[in-house]
C-alpha cells in the first residue's frame, strides 16, 4: 500500500499491496442430498469469468439453500499449500524455506494460543515476504486492511470524499511480467508528474491517493497487473475529468 499526498512532493511511501475483494462472488446452490460443507470441498471455482481454470477456493461464495446464508468456500490450508510450492521453487538458502518452521531464538519453545476463530502456533520465524509467501502475505494484507478501513473511515468522518481508480495497461498471454511492470509504473509516474494532471487533481480537491499494486494470471491473457488507486479529495462529489487535460 502506497500512500502519495499530492499537496507536497515528499508523499508517505511503504511496499505492498490491499488485499482484494471480489465483489462478483458467483453463487451456488448446493446439490439436491448433499450438504453445503461437501459441495465446498468438491467445487473448484474458476479464476476469472473467461476460463475454467481453478484458483483459490475463497474467490467463490455458496449459498445455503435452507438458511438463505451466504457462506464462503475459504479453506485456511490453502496459504500453507501454496507456501510449500513457492518455498519448492526456491533455493534452500530463501527466506521463505525457514518461515513457520524454525522456533524463533529468543523463544524457549512453541506454543499453542487460542485464536478468535482457530488455535495458532506461536515462537515460529516468519519471513514477512508480502509477495512470496502467501502465509505471511495474509497476516500483511489484514492489518493494512484494518489501517486503511480506519483511516477512510476517519476522513468519510471528517467530510472528505473517496473515489476508487483502476488502472492498468494493454497486456497478451505471452507478455513478460517484469516488463509488464516497469511499463505499468513509468506510465502511471509520467502520468502524475505531468502538469494535466497536477492541475487536474488540484481543482478537483484531490489531497491525496492511496496505491495498491494487484498482479492475477489466467492461460488466456497471461499476467495482468494493474493499479487500484483510492483518491481523497476535500468533499464528495462529480468530477470532471476533461479538466485540465
């Protein structure tokens, strides 16, 4: 998550990303004789709208025909699946191949705590790498969440308005991601630095963004990354965007 204040040329900056929210969350019904729970296991949901391809379990939501309650298919093994692929791929002298599996130094043993929702190991090394371990990236993303929830919660409070911006660039199946990447920034920094822009945003009331970096893949159009980019202005309200450009 990148915080940019546009009133000074020194913006508060730090790495990473907002966890996403599919709000396109397909339903379904489970099958006549058998539980919610065993269709949550069996069903694969797909990436995207364009392929059949799985992904995560958590990007689909089920509905409960007898309750008429919206549940999730989010399985918590999944991050520890995925951890051990990535940890797999990488040399043993990595970050990731220590993280959750070596006791910390300055603890004597591991421990067992209860948890709000599940018991949680506690004395284990974490490597803290947001864009390659997905464990550690969950824990990340949830208190950046809890940040930024407080912080818009806070400006809403106060009179300020937020709009949300995506932003991305043209990209094929066989795209390189590091090029994609370096294109995908060098724009968005031409893009601000400019004096369209700088104008644009100041007779808008923008006082600030906030900037978050999504990166998905799918076998038909390869790598896609793109920009959610939270704009803050003064008040809510229209804005004209064939202002100053």
């Amino acid at each position: 998550m990148i915080v940019d204040d546009i009133r000074s040329s020194e913006g508060l900056t730090g790495a990473g990303g907002v966890g996403r929210v599919d709000r396109r969350a397909r339903l379904q019904a489970p099958a006549a004789g058998r539980s919610a729970a065993a269709d949550r296991r069996s069903e694969r949901p797909s990436l995207d709208t364009n392929t059949e391809f799985a992904a995560i379990p958590s990007r689909t939501s089920f509905l409960d025909e007898e309750t008429g309650e919206v549940t999730s298919s989010w399985d918590p093994t999944v991050k520890w699946q995925l951890q051990a692929i990535a940890r797999s791929l990488l040399n043993g002298d990595h970050r990731i191949c220590i993280c959750h599996r070596h006791r910390r130094p300055d603890w004597q043993e591991v421990q067992v705590r209860e948890g709000q929702r599940f018991p949680y190991y506690a004395g284990f090394m974490a490597c803290g790498l947001l864009w390659v371990c997905p464990v550690c990236a969950a824990k990340v993303q949830s208190h950046r969440a809890g940040e930024l929830r407080r912080a818009l919660d806070y400006w809403g409070e106060s009179g300020g308005g937020v709009e949300l911006v995506t932003l991305t660039i043209p990209h094929g199946r066989w795209d390189d991601l590091r090029e994609l990447l370096r294109q995908l920034f060098k724009a968005y920094r031409s893009m601000t630095a400019s004096r369209g822009y700088k104008f644009w945003a100041e007779s808008s009331g923008i006082v600030g963004t906030v900037r978050g970096l999504e990166v998905i893949w799918s076998e038909v159009h390869g790598w896609y990354p793109h920009l959610h980019v939270l704009q803050l202005r003064e008040e809510f309200g229209p804005v004209d965007f064939d202002r100053g450009w």
